[in-house]
C-alpha cells in the first residue's frame, strides 16, 4: 500500500505541470482583422469554444497612423449566435491588458453549442468600427432522447409509488380516524 | 366580526399544551418551507418572461438565482427538520413518536410532508445541470415539455405535496386538540386551514405552468391515428383534484372555491409584475430584447387565473349537496363531473384563443411560418372533452381520498 504513495504522487505532480503548461502556452487560433484604420489581432485561447466554459482572447490593436489613435480606446464584444444556432447574444467582458496602449483581454461563455461571431467593435479617435470572427461553440456528448426522457420521468415513478402506499394507507387512517376523531365523520355516509 | 382576529390563547390553547414547543417547531418550519417554495414560485413566473424577452444568456440569471435560492433553502429546512426531529424522536420528546413521524430507512424519524418535501426539492436540484445540460445541446428556446424541465417540474409537484401534507397534518392535530383557529382566525377561517389551503395552491398553480405549452404551442396529441386536445384533461385534473382535496380536507363550503381565489390572486399578481420586472432588469443591463417592443402586461393573462374559480365552485356545491344524500364515493364523481364541465368548455376555449394569439405573436417574428400550431379538428375537440369529462371523474375520486388522508393523517 505504502508503495503506491511515490506514483500517485508523481501523477499529481505531472496533471498539476500539465495544466500549469496548458495555461501557459499561447493560443490556439490567431487572425487580424481591419476596422478602419485600426487593425485586430485576435487571439483565442480555444477552438472551438465549449458551452458553459470561458472562452478567453485577446485583442492587439494597432492604428495606421500615429500612436495617439491608440488613446482611448474602447472595446466592445458579443458571442452573436448565427442563424440556425438557438441562443441569445452573449457580452463579453473586456478589459485593458497590463499598461500596452491597444492591448485588451476578453472572455465569453458560450451558453448553446453551435455557429456564432465574435462580433467586436472598435472606437478610438480614429473612428468606430466592427469586425467579425467566426467561432464554433461546441458541447458535452448528447445522451440518447429516450434515456433523457428515462431520468426526467423516474421521480414520477417514485410519487406513483407513493400514491400506491397512500391509498392502501388510508384504510388504516380511517379506522384510526374513525376512533379517534369524534364528530370527523359526522358527514361520511358509506 | 373582524376579518382577522389574532386570539389570546385559552386555558387548554396551545401555549399550554404538553406538545406546544414540538407544535410551533412544526408550524414554523411549514411556515418557511411554504415561503421558499413560494419564492422559487415567484421566480419561476419571472423566469417564463425572462425566457421570453430576453432568451438565456448564463445560467445564474437573476430569475434562476431566485428560484434555486427558494429550492435550495426548503432543501436546507427539510434536512434540518429531518435531523432535529430524528433526534427528538430518539430523545423521546414528548410529542414525537411513531403517531406524528415516519420513518425513513430505520433511523431517520421525521414528519411525513418533510421527508417528501425533501425529495422533491433534492429532485429539482438534481434537475439543474440535467436541464443546463440540455439548454446546452438544444437552444434556449427548448420547449417546457422537455425531459429535465419535466424532472424539475415533478420535483417540485412533490414538494408542493410535501408541504401540504405538513400543514394538514398540523391542522389534524390542532383539530382534535381544540386549538385550531385559536390564535388567528381570518374571515372565519383558521390561520393554519388557510396555510394549508395556500400550499395546496401550489399544486394547482404547478399543473397550470406545466401546461401551457397546450395552450400555445403544442395544442393537440397524436396518439397513433387519434388526435386528442390535450389542454382541457390536464387543467381538467389539476382543478378538480386540488379542488376536491381541498373541500373534503377542511369539510368547510367554499374551501375550494377559497383555494382557487388564492392561486388565482397569486399568479395574477406575478404575471402582472413579471414583465415590469423584466423591462426594469432589461433596460438597466442594455439587453436587446427578443420580440419587438418591450414587455409589457398582457391583461388577459392575468385575468385568465380567475376563470378556475368557476370549476372549483361547482365542486365545492356538487360535493356538499350530493354528500348529505349520496354517498361518498359517488358523491366525489359527481362532484368531480360538475368540476369537469366548466374547466373542458374554459380549457378549450383558451387554447383555440391561445392558438390564435401565438400565431398573431410569431407572426411578428421574420421567417417563423413553419413553427405555426395546427388549428385543432373538431374531432381531437370533441375527444378531448370527452376525455376530460372521465378524467374529471377519476380526479374527483382521488381528490376525495387525499383530501381524506389529509383530514386524517397526523403523521
């Protein structure tokens, strides 16, 4: 028993690296966009996103002209599901990364799997302006309909049960009622 | 005679009774148990709107927080009420024996409506991610006839149960110890009786969400080559049934009619502040809204609760009249018939009106022909009154013996 304590150890250690080098490494996916005079580099950290988990990017912006159209600027983003794809729009937080001029973080969780754009827009000095990123949201494996319908419908078996053990109850309520309870049954008339 | 009367206790009134602290224990738990159902009732009608306007854009939306707040906390009471009259049970604590508990696995001694209630709510906890699951795989706009919203909807009909059988089983035993209405009597009604007359409405409210997708957007089953109206047998059931367990539990003319004042005041009241609710969280999140415009009260369905009142009437004069001649069992089909009549024409009614105003609704919406319910043949009509007449039958029976099981449990 004792011997088994150095690997499950070593396994700890080695799942704790791994996530610590997952996180570590870049991303998975970058593309640039244009948007005027600015241009967006995206950097996704998954692909394809999964339902219910962050998606983290990240946006480097740079202006065609001088550095003061990078001052003050603002980004904003939706996950913008796509036709065919059964969700509502999701905002993403945004937030300025670390003191770069043009530098922002991002993340969205994706509630419904399927086609969506990160739909991202840009405003600065030198103008407003949005970009598209396709993104594909993708979820847990689909259990079978019938054994869907098999779980959400076993508690009525169960309140079944206990209508059966009421009603054979009941006989023993009304003797106990019927004993115990003077003027109950002043109705009753079986 | 003053509409609320708060009593002092009389000389053999509850404060001075053997089993007063175990009574008020019980009385109070009920009491908070109800209000948490309560409150995930509250934020369920929210949700329905919110799904509506704003679709589902996480899962901890404010709606959802209310109503896993409300499950979790008559959860949490449940386990508590477990455990501490487990002890007292083993402790010996005068009023706590095997006439006021039941037992669970030979260890765990506890009121009967708790250890159900319990279930319940421990059944539409484990619902939750089933259903986010499945959100998750399906859209949001996955029909309230869907496995897991079902399992929530089940578990929360058992919890509803649970907490009507606590408070019956409470009025029971204030019953025969002479204490019942002593400290507060409403309109001539006992504080306690009126309690479990509102859990009861739960039930009632319950089946009504359950179905509204009759209503709306799947008005017919198809049963093989036989297609049936479904709105009128399941509202059918649900009103006769709590109305009938509601007359013969308390035994009092118009308990039913009383029952169904109070679930139809309450849903009124929600589907009034619903979409104010849900405009003022909108607008004050930037949200874009689904359907065009802003939410905004539909009267209709408000109003549309009161129109269960008018079965719940004729069960209650049915019953009463037919029980001093008839006896018992054919007294509760007839008055289960009576019940029927009114809920099959209301129920149809609503979903050949509810058919229309859906269709009205999405055709607001580009692109939506094909999603258009089917207008009903008058063949599936005419079976589905028929079939809700039986049902309504069947229901009156079963009404009658919970109701009586609730006249007399004490457990």
């Amino acid at each position: 028993m004792m011997r088994r304590w150095p690997s499950a150890l070593l396994a700890v250690v080695w799942l704790g690296l791994s996530g610590i080098s997952a996180a570590a490494q870049g991303p998975i996916r970058s593309e640039t966009r244009y948007a005027g005079a600015y241009t967006l580099r995206i950097d996704l950290y998954s692909d394809p996103a999964f339902t219910g988990r962050r998606l983290t990017f990240d946006v480097v912006v740079a202006a065609a002209g001088t550095t003061d159209q990078l001052r003050n600027l603002t980004l904003a983003a939706w996950a913008m599901p796509e036709a065919g794809t059964n969700a509502t729009p999701v905002r993403a937080s945004i937030s300025q990364a670390g003191h770069a001029l043009g530098g922002f973080q991002g993340s969205v969780t994706p509630q419904v799997r399927g086609s969506y754009r990160l739909h991202l827009i840009i405003s600065g000095p030198a103008g407003t302006n949005a970009v598209d990123l396709p993104l594909r949201v993708a979820a847990p494996t689909a259990i079978p309909i019938w054994l869907a319908w098999s779980i959400g419908l076993l508690p009525l078996l169960g309140l079944f049960v206990f209508g059966l053990q009421q009603r054979s109850d009941l006989a023993r309520l009304q003797l106990m009622g019927s004993t115990g309870e003077g003027g109950a049954s002043s109705h009753v008339v079986t | 005679m003053a509409a609320f009367a708060a009593t002092r206790p009389a000389t053999t009134g509850a404060r001075d009774h053997p089993f007063a602290g175990e009574r008020r224990f019980r009385l109070f738990a009920a009491a908070a148990l109800v209000s948490m159902q309560t409150l995930a009732a509250v934020g369920l009608g929210w949700d329905i709107q919110w799904h509506r306007w704003l679709g589902r854009d996480s899962f901890l939306t404010p709606p959802h927080l209310i109503i896993y707040t409300g499950v979790v906390g008559a959860g949490l009471i449940c386990i508590a009420v477990v455990l501490i009259e487990t002890e007292r049970y083993w402790r010996r604590v005068p009023g706590v024996d095997r006439t006021s508990t039941v037992s669970l696995l030979g260890v765990f001694h506890a009121p009967l409506g708790f250890v159900l209630a319990g279930f319940g709510a421990l059944t539409m906890a484990l619902a939750a991610p089933l259903d986010n699951y499945w959100h998750q795989l399906y859209g949001v706009d996955v029909t309230l006839w869907s496995p897991f919203h079902m399992m929530g909807l089940i578990g929360a009909g058992i919890a509803y149960l649970g907490a009507a059988y606590a408070l019956a089983s409470e009025l029971v035993r204030s019953r025969r110890d002479g204490t019942a209405g002593r400290r507060v009597m409403i309109f001539g009604w006992p504080g306690i009786a009126l309690g479990a007359l509102f859990a009861l409405t739960a039930v009632l409210r319950l089946v009504r969400v359950l179905m509204e997708p009759s209503i709306e957007t799947f008005p017919t089953w198809q049963l093989g080559p036989i297609e049936v109206l479904t709105s009128p047998i399941g509202l059918t059931l649900a009103v006769v049934l709590t109305s009938m367990a509601a007359v013969v539990m308390l035994r009092k003319p118009g308990a039913a009619t009383l029952m169904t004042v109070m679930a139809a005041l309450f849903t009124a009241t929600v589907t009034l502040l619903a979409p104010i609710a849900v405009r003022i969280v909108g607008d004050a999140s930037g949200y874009t809204y689904r359907l065009p415009g802003h939410p905004h009260i539909n009267w209709i369905q408000v109003l549309l609760p009161f129109a269960y009142v008018l079965p719940a009437i004729a069960v209650d004069v049915a019953y009463l009249a037919q029980l001093r001649r008839w006896h018992r069992m054919r007294a509760s089909l007839i008055a289960g018939l009576a019940g029927s009549l009114p809920m099959t024409a209301i129920a149809t009614i609503l979903t050949l009106d509810g058919i229309s105003s859906t269709q009205a609704a999405l055709r607001m919406l580009p692109a939506s022909s094909n999603d258009l319910p089917p207008q009903p043949a008058f063949h599936a009509i005419a079976l589905g009154a028929l079939l809700a007449l039986v049902v309504g039958g069947y229901a009156g029976r079963i009404g009658e013996q919970l109701g009586r099981i609730w006249r007399l449990n004490t457990r």
